[in-house]
C-alpha cells in the first residue's frame, strides 16, 4: 500500500456508509508479501477509519461485490493509462451486473507519479520510503523487506 492508496480510499470512504478494501488472492500475479501480510497492513494503515474494512477475496471483483452486497466500486487513476485499463475492466462489470457503478477517484498530485512497484524497488535496495508508503506502516514494511531481501538499511538521502 502506497501514500496514495490511502490518499484515495480517505477522500473515497467519505462518500460511503461502508467502505470495503478488497485485497486479490490473484494466481496470476506474484505478489511480494502473502494475502494476510497484506491485509494486515492495510487493517493497520486504515485502522483509524472506522468506516473501512479489508477483505480478501479470490474471485471476479464483481463476483466479491456482488457477495457483500455492494453497489459501488472504486478505483484511483492517476494518468491516462490507469484510465484505458480501469475503463475496460468497469465496461466489463457493468456487462455483468449493471447494478455496480464503478467511480473513478483521481490520484492526488503529490502521489500522481507513485506506484507500489516504485515503492518495492526503492525498498528491495533499501531506499528511504518514507513519505511514500503510509506511516503506520513504513516501519512493519521495512522490516518485512529487510526479512526479504537480507538488505543492510541505508540512510536517507
């Protein structure tokens, strides 16, 4: 989870009675940390939005919507090229069930040009992520990636 993943899902979760995060067990992907290191850091970097809850889920999106009975789903853009995946994907959940609208929430400028992928290679090399990740779990990230990759901390620059 990134500064600007918790950028988007603060200004979202206003609009919101419930708020759900939901966190992919895709098997397409490799993902860094397990489905429950994940969860538990978004539980934590959330923890103090009492509106908010995490799940995880390995199905459709719009299959887990569906499931927890909700009407909405939110994704951060933060360029055009968010925009052509994100769109596509909306079109196709809405061909599925056009009870769920899909809104799209613009990233923050300050976070415009932040991805996890950027935060995992400053960090692999123990980069200062600070700023970049939120603080309630800067400390809980650089330990899990020190674990990983055996790194020696380096300090801020």
């Amino acid at each position: 989870m990134t500064a600007g993943h918790l950028d988007i899902i603060t200004r979202a979760c206003r609009f919101f009675d419930r708020f759900v995060i939901a966190v992919a067990a895709n098997p397409l992907k490799q993902p860094m940390f397990s489905l429950e290191e994940r969860v538990d850091l978004l539980n934590k970097a959330t923890e103090k939005l009492p509106n908010v809850e995490v799940m995880q889920f390995d199905s459709l999106l719009v299959e887990f919507a569906q499931k927890i009975k909700a009407s909405a789903i939110v994704k951060g853009l933060r360029a055009i090229s968010d925009f052509e995946y994100e769109f596509q994907m909306a079109q196709i959940n809405h061909k599925m069930d056009e009870n769920i609208e899909t809104f799209f929430v613009m990233a923050s400028p300050e976070y415009s040009f932040l991805s996890s992928s950027a935060v995992r290679e400053v960090a692999s090399y123990g980069g200062c992520i600070r700023g970049l990740v939120p603080e309630e779990i800067e400390q809980d990230l650089n330990r899990m990636f020190d674990e990983k990759f055996k790194r020696v901390r380096k300090g801020a620059v």
